[in-house]
C-alpha cells in the first residue's frame, strides 16, 4: 500500500472516529433532554404533592380552603392569608409546568392535562377572585394564559356536576352511592 492510500485509510478511520462521536454524543445529549424533562415534572408533582398533602392532613385547613374556593369574604383577615398562600403555591407549580412546555422540557401532552386543571380552579369565585387582588404578578405569558381561561372558561359542565354531586353527599363515594345500596 502506497503512502497516499495509506494517508486516505486514515482519513477514512479519523472520519469514522468523528462520525461514531457525533452520534454518541447525540445520543447523551437525548438522554440527559428525556432525564430532565422528568426531573421538571417531578419537580412540579411535588410542589402540587405537599399542597395536597397539607391540605388533606389538616382538617381545618381544607375547611378553610372549600371556603375559600366559593367565596373567600366568608374568610377571616388571616384564613385569606392562609389561602392566598396555598393558591401562590399551586399557581407556581402551573407556572413552572407552563413554562417548561413552552420550552421543551416538558410534554405537551403532560401540559395540556394541568391546563385544564388550571382552567377549573380559575373558574371557581373564590379563586378568580384571588387571582384579581394577587397581590404579586406572574410572569406575563402564564398571565395571559390564565386570564384567557377567565375570558373564556373550558370547564366540563358534567364534570362539575360530579364533582358538586361528590361533595354535597357527606354519606356516599357519589351518586351512584344510593343505587348500589339499594340494590
């Protein structure tokens, strides 16, 4: 094999080592986008996890809350605290999660569920009017987003049917409760 063969053979192999690195890298770079976009969601579940958690450990604190969600002048000085600080915290984590969609790192599809979760919560009176006497703003996108919701609500009526069904029975997991014990 002459000098300029073998000159080429080593391009060839240099090229080939480069090419095997590129695509390796690609590779890592794809796992570490896969790696953090589940640590951000993880990273908001538990933000929502520990709201859920005080709010279903703390009897009064949930009482507090439902009453805060229908009308929050039903609410003392410092029980309105209580609850601005709890929507501060959920709110948060929607917008940490909204922006996070926004910029890739967390799937659409995971977005679009906490949305409409979102647009539920705003469209309770208590909640709306928390949202208008905030008394720190979010960032401007997610603002826009939850007044958008404000402006035009995307509740399932059925599912605050159900809902509003679930919870005025203190005696049954709902309304199919009666049916199944009179059967």
């Amino acid at each position: 094999m002459n000098a300029s063969a073998q000159q080429l053979v080593g391009v060839a192999i240099s090229v080939l080592a480069v090419t095997l690195s590129l695509l390796n890298l690609a590779f890592q770079v794809r796992q570490q986008t896969r790696a953090l976009r589940s640590q951000n969601y993880a990273h908001a579940l538990g933000r929502l996890a520990a709201v859920q958690a005080r709010l279903s450990g703390d009897a009064k604190l949930a009482n507090l809350f439902a009453r805060g969600v229908r009308d929050p002048a039903a609410l003392s000085v410092e029980e309105r605290i209580q609850f601005t600080w709890t929507f501060y915290e959920i709110f948060g984590a929607f917008e940490f999660m909204y922006d996070q969609s926004r910029g890739g790192a967390l799937p659409r599809t995971v977005w679009s569920r906490w949305e409409a979760t979102l647009a539920w919560w705003i469209s309770l009176p208590g909640v709306a009017a928390w949202w208008e006497a905030r008394p720190t703003p979010f960032n401007p996108p997610f603002t826009a987003l939850v007044e958008e919701h404000r402006r035009r609500p995307r509740v399932d009526p059925e599912a605050s049917a159900r809902w509003r069904a679930f919870i005025a029975n203190p005696h049954g997991a709902g309304p199919a409760a009666g049916t199944a014990a009179e059967a």
